[in-house]
C-alpha cells in the first residue's frame, strides 16, 4: 500500500512537473513570437525541441534544434543580414542585445554552414562554429565572424571578397563591425579598372581604401581614399534597397595629387610639373548606373608635359595622324600655310563654331566641360566632347583618336602647357595646318584646293564657315555634304551669326554669306 501510494504520488509530482514544463514552453514560444520568429514546424522530445524552416527578421535557418538538458542550440544552414544584426533586430517586448546575451551566457551554440548577408548582397558563407554563452569564432574559407565584436560591438566580420563591379576585377579585404551604428572597412591594396569609357588599356588602381559608418538604408556616411592620391567624402542612401546612390564630394585638392592615380597611363603626369586644384562633386545610382559629374578647376598650369616645345614654336615637328604615319608639319614642308597668308575668316570661323571662349581661356574651358557633361548625361552615352581648339591640337599633334577619360586628360595637359607656351597665334597656326578637313584631307591648304581650287588666302566667309563645320566629323560632312552638293545652310546660318557677334563680320556680311552661292568643285 505504501509502495502504491509513493508511485501515486510520484505520477502526481511527474504530472505537475509536465504541467509547469508545458506551461514554461508555451511561454517561452509565445516569447519567440514575439521576438519576430516564426517556423513551419515544431519536433518534441522528451528534452529537445527541433524548429524546421525558420524565419525572423533579417534571418532564416533550415533547421534549429534545442537540447533543453545540455543547454546546447545547433544552427543548420542559415542566413542571417548583418544589417539587420547591428540594428538589433527582434520584435516587441524582446528586450535588449544584453538581455538575450544574459540568457544565452550558459549555453552553447553550434553553427553549421551559415551565411552572412548585408541586405542583400552575400558578404560570406559556409560560416561554421561554437559559440559559448555568445563569445566565439564562425570560420569559414574566406572570412570570419566574431562575437562579440570590438569596443562593444555585436560582433565583427572579416572577409576577402571579389569585386561585384564588372569592370574592377582583384579582391578587397572587408571589415564589417556590427554595432549601433554599424562601421564598415574596405581595403584593397591592387585592383584593376578595366573600363572603354576609362581607357582603352587597364588602370591599375593601388592602395585604396573605403570607410563607411551608419545604416545605408538611412544614411551611411565615410571617406574614400587612394595611397598617395586623392580623398573624398561618401554619403550613401539606400532607403528603397536595392536601390542605392551614392554621393562623393571631392573638396578642393592640389592637381598633381588628384589626377596621380592616372600616372601609369599618362606619361604627362610622370614626367611634368602640375600647380592648381582640382575639385568634385558625383553621383552615382544604382542599379541604374545613372551619374552627374560637376568638376571644379582652379589655377591649373602645366610645365614639361609637352615633348618637342622649341620646335613647336618655329620648325619642323613629325604628327601622327589618326590613320596612319608620321607626317612632317611646320615651315618649308608640303602644304604648309603661314597664318597670314590664311583669310582670317577661317580662323574667326573655326573659333565661332568649335571654341567661342579661345581668346578667353588657357587652353581648356571649364564652362564647355560642363555643358558637355550635362549633354552625356542626358543621352546616357558621349556626344560631347568640350574640347577647346587648343585640345583638339594637343589630340591631333601627339594622340590617338580613342574617345576615354585617359585621352581627355593628357589632352587637357598638353593643352594647358601649349597655350602658355605658344599663345594664341600660333596655336591657331599650328592647327589649321594639321587638322583633318576630309578623307586624306590634312590642312587647310589641302581643304582649299580640294573644295574650291584656291588658296586659304582667298577664302570668302560662306567658304570658311563650311570648313569649320567639317572639323567634329570630317568624313561624315564630306559624304553628306561635298558629294552630295548639300551644304548645311542652317548651320551656316548659325556660325556666321556668331562670326558676327564677335566682330569678325557685319551683320549685312553675315547675311550675304548665309544667302549667297557656295561654289563647290564637283567631287570626281
């Protein structure tokens, strides 16, 4: 009877331990609830509980399973936003990040196979692991995870990563510490930026190094800095993720400094002396890719660029032309025309159609930057160039006809040191001697005889102004306009208005040069 009363009693005990476990346990999943969790289904043993397909804010898991005894969670296959990690994540009533730390100082955490996400850009994964009472290291093949992190962060990541742009090919090392707000580290010490708008070869970028602190999904905000070059100053917005933009804003720097980077695909920036300040601000969309560029100059001046200078101001200099060879230009060679001995309508027409500030400027013109950026970020693609008269020599003296970044910039610099070197007269003389004004057609002594079997002295203002208008794209006004006796009256109209304003004519010249016959020899 004894025996019978304690088995009794033992069930009555057992059964009220199961009653209070049971109570404990739905309170403790209402809690996970709370916090945001959710599961698709839920195993029950006697001291373990296993969560299939897990889901809470900024994580998911296949599998979590609970050993109640041991005191252990085993964590299979997750992933888990970091983003969402620094901000502490959970739902109402949770508590804070010390307070779960408490609760969990005496478990042990087993990680197998997590991946770690930054919205929704994969940071690293296959992060695998023991964590006790929350302190720990995940270690994966390119980086690791760990709790808790610096100066009382959650935990800090660090990873080597491979580019995600297309066209910057190496890898970076990346620090990302997750606390309130989260920080976030780039490094890279060599990448490769290998772009046709850039350069028509690879540039080779070094010590580069990117900082960023804040949500992005707020505002993020940090430095970019290159080893030995320029810095400047990030702010990041993705408050529609993934839609993103990005804004630098470079302050006021010396020039040699800001263009260094470019040093191993321009030989001028090696070997000149470079004074001024160079300035920015951009932005860039993604993933539209859509940018704005407003660069800022300042006193820019060129020494040592320009190879062969002495003889650029009076003798014989070989240019290499965009369609093969070097042919020889300057005093006593074939073709050569003296500038006085050229109508000065050509060169007052050139100026009014292709650089309108040339007596103004030295050497580039920063208005006609700006204007042709807008115009190319408008079409989305190059259609201006807003190369002054003095660039367009630098490019047809030294350079080839690539439309990139790296050409614009070493003609800016050869530019900036011809025009102070060889002022504006001679400049326009060098120019309208090596300008290509048709197929095969090099000078305007050629031009001349080609067109209208004269000499540049004679030329009429209808006759100079159809010239000019062949400088952006020779062949095409060639085919379009010479053979198929088409001249571009409107255009003309246009130029010799400028021609006009500027002096270089009467308003009655004007017109009568716009209404006028315009005798063109018969191609054949």
């Amino acid at each position: 009877m004894t025996r019978r009363r304690l088995g009794l009693a033992l069930v009555g005990v057992l059964g009220v331990v199961l009653l209070i476990l049971g109570l404990v346990e739905r309170e403790a999943l209402r809690g996970l609830k709370r916090q945001g969790l959710r599961w698709q289904g839920l195993d029950r043993g006697l001291t373990t509980r296993t969560f299939h397909a897990v889901t809470g804010p900024g994580l998911s898991a296949e599998r979590v399973s609970v050993d109640l005894s041991a005191k252990v969670i085993t964590v299979h296959r997750a992933q888990l936003d970091a983003l969402a990690l620094a901000q502490g994540g959970g739902g109402e009533g949770g508590g804070g990040g010390e307070g779960r730390a408490e609760r969990l100082k005496d478990w042990q955490i087993d990680v197998d196979a997590l991946g770690l996400y930054a919205g929704e850009r994969l940071l690293v994964d296959g992060l695998s692991g023991r964590l006790d009472g929350g302190e720990g290291a995940l270690v994966g093949d390119a980086g690791q995870l760990t709790l808790p992190g610096p100066d009382g962060a959650r935990a800090a990541l660090n990873v080597t990563v491979t580019s995600p742009i297309a066209e910057l090919q190496g890898e970076a090392t990346l620090t990302l510490t997750l606390s309130d707000p989260p920080r976030l580290t780039v490094e890279a010490e060599a990448l490769t930026l290998n772009h046709p708008l850039i350069a028509a070869e690879p540039l080779p970028l070094r010590g580069l190094r990117l900082s960023l602190s804040g949500d992005p999904r707020q505002e993020a905000r940090g430095r970019i800095s290159a080893r030995g070059g320029p810095d400047a100053d990030l702010t990041l917005r993705c408050v529609a993720p993934p839609a993103c933009e990005l804004t630098v804003e470079m302050t006021d720097q010396p020039a040699a400094v800001v263009l260094s980077p470019f040093a191993p695909l321009v030989p001028e920036l090696r070997r000149a002396e470079l004074d001024g300040t160079l300035g920015a601000t951009m932005t860039l969309s993604w993933p539209s890719r859509a940018w704005t560029l407003t660069p800022r100059f300042a006193n820019l001046r060129v020494s040592g660029a320009v190879q062969g200078l002495d003889a650029l101001r009076g003798g014989r200099v070989e240019v290499r032309r965009l369609h093969g060879g070097l042919h020889p230009i300057g005093e006593g060679t074939p073709g050569w025309v003296p500038l006085r001995m050229v109508s000065p309508y050509f060169p007052a027409a050139i100026i009014a159609a292709e650089d309108a500030a040339f007596y103004r400027h030295d050497g580039y013109d920063p208005e006609a930057v700006l204007e042709a950026l807008a115009a190319n970020q408008a079409a989305g693609e190059v259609v201006r160039g807003g190369s002054t008269l003095t660039q367009q020599l630098a490019k047809n003296l030294t350079l080839s006809g690539e439309r990139t970044l790296v050409r614009k910039l070493r003609e800016l610099l050869l530019a900036l040191e011809l025009d102070e070197a060889l002022g504006k007269d001679r400049v326009l003389e060098l120019y309208v001697n090596v300008v290509e004004l048709g197929p095969d057609l090099w000078g305007v002594q050629a031009a001349c005889e080609r067109y209208f079997l004269k000499s540049p002295a004679n030329l009429t203002p209808a006759e100079a102004v159809f010239l000019a208008l062949l400088l952006p794209s020779p062949k095409d006004g060639y085919e379009r306009w010479y053979l198929r006796s088409r001249p571009p009256r409107e255009a003309m109209r246009r130029v010799l208005e400028n021609m006009a304003r500027a002096g270089a004519l009467t308003e009655a010249e004007a017109q009568a040069a716009a209404e006028g016959p315009l005798m063109l020899v018969p191609p054949g």
